[in-house]
C-alpha cells in the first residue's frame, strides 16, 4: 500500500465527487478542537487510516487498543479521530494513493469503530421526559452512511437521545410518527441527485408532525450547495451540529 500519511492540518480542505462519504459535516467535526481537549495525535490518525484500509484481520481492534494504549477516550475517537481519518482516506482517493476496494473497506471499518464504540453513549436510554430527541434520516439512494453515525453520536454526546433512520418511505415515517415525538428532524445529504427527495423528506415530516417539527439539512454538499438545500424548506441548512442544538435549543 502506498504511503497515505497525511498532516491533520490537511483535513479543512473541500472535496467533491465520490468523497461524499468523507462528508463536509465530518470535516468540520475533525478540524474542531472541544473545550479542555487538545490537537490531534497525526500519527494516531494515521495508524487508524492504515489499519482501516490495510488487510490486517481484526484492524479495528487493534486500533481501539491504540487508542486506550494512549489514553484517548471514547468520545474523542468517535468525534475526532474517526471524522479526521475518514478525510484522509477521501484525500488518498482522489490522489490515487487508494483502490475502490480500499476506500469501501476503510469506511466499513470506520463504522465498525463507531459501533463498537456506542454503548458508550447512552443517551437513548435516559428518561424520555427530560432528554430531547432528533431523528437523523439517511435519504433513499445514500450510498454512505458514515457521518450520520458521527453526527448521531455526536449528539448522544451531548445527552440528546436519537433515532437513526435509513432510506425510509412514506409509509415508514407515517408509522413511526404515530407511535414517536421527536423534538427535530437531521438529514444528511451526500449529493445534488438526493436534493430532492429530502425535500419530499422536509415536506412529509412538516405534514406528519402539522409542521411542529423542526427539521435541519447537513452533508456534503452544504458549502456547495446551500441555495438550493435552502428551498428544500428546511428550517435550517448547516454542518454545525453546535449550530443544530442552538438553534433548536435540544440542549
């Protein structure tokens, strides 16, 4: 494998075309620093690149072992580190360092951190009475779903429960609204061609919820694109999740 090392520094740089899976959300997440928290380890987040996309049986394991070697914790790998590498491996892409192949595996493994590490965020179990909860949806035809994991993590983070919801239809929403209350609604949006069904999305879920529900538009294209994500009806079109719960006072 050629050598993917990058400088974290890197990570603020835009990307197009098939890196939508390193989702401009996920980049604004990396290049943030939380309060208390300091830089970026760079060779931890290479060490996760190589692991992720090399062939080593048990890669994500071997990381996590990394990570507690270093004394990293949980929430810092899934809003940090994850979010940094997935830039990375859309660098190597669209630099010809990495195959398809390479790319597919690396974001499947990056996943696979992240659900190893979500019983450490436990949001979704606390009393329902006191905690807000946002259903973050994934529109049909998403072929990535990497940064609604870290978006929905993130916001478990912050004691917001949450409701993933992946390429639903009509009738899927109408049956879960019935039967949830969700104080707001994320999509995240990978590319121009799934503009328009999120904005059948925001308009089903104002029709379903009598328009009580807020709903915010993030993802990929947000920097390029935030004209037309803005006619989607949306209340709000950002990559911010600070922005989100602000805005939306999910706090």
């Amino acid at each position: 494998m050629r050598d993917i090392s990058f400088e974290v520094e890197r990570a603020n740089g835009s990307l197009d075309g098939f890196v939508g899976l390193a989702l401009e959300a996920i980049g604004r997440l990396a290049a943030r620093r939380r309060d208390g928290v300091g830089e970026l380890r760079t060779a931890l987040v290479n060490r996760l690149v190589e692991l992720a996309t090399g062939p080593e049986l048990g890669a994500m394991d071997l990381c996590l072992d990394d990570f507690r070697g270093a004394f990293v914790a949980s929430e810092d790998i899934a809003a940090k580190y994850v979010p940094a590498a997935a830039r990375q491996i859309g660098l190597a892409w669209e630099a010809d360092q990495l195959s398809f192949a390479q790319v597919t595996v690396g974001v499947a493994r990056l996943q696979e951190l992240l659900h190893a590490l979500q019983s450490d965020f436990t949001a979704d179990s606390s009393d329902p009475t006191n905690t807000s909860t946002v259903l973050v949806i994934v529109p049909p035809g998403e072929q990535h779903t990497l940064g609604a994991l870290v978006v929905a993590m993130g916001l478990r983070r912050k004691g917001i429960s949450v409701r993933l919801l992946f390429a639903p239809g009509l009738s899927d929403l109408s049956r879960l609204m019935a039967t949830n209350r969700f104080d707001a609604a994320l999509i995240t949006v990978g590319s121009m061609e799934r503009v328009e069904i999120s904005a059948k999305l925001v308009k089903t879920l104002s029709s379903l919820t009598k328009g009580r529900m807020r709903v915010a538009i993030g993802g990929a294209i947000v920097a390029q694109r935030a004209e037309a994500l803005a006619k989607t009806g949306a209340d709000l079109v950002t990559n911010d999740l600070s922005v989100v719960i602000s805005e939306f006072a999910l706090a």
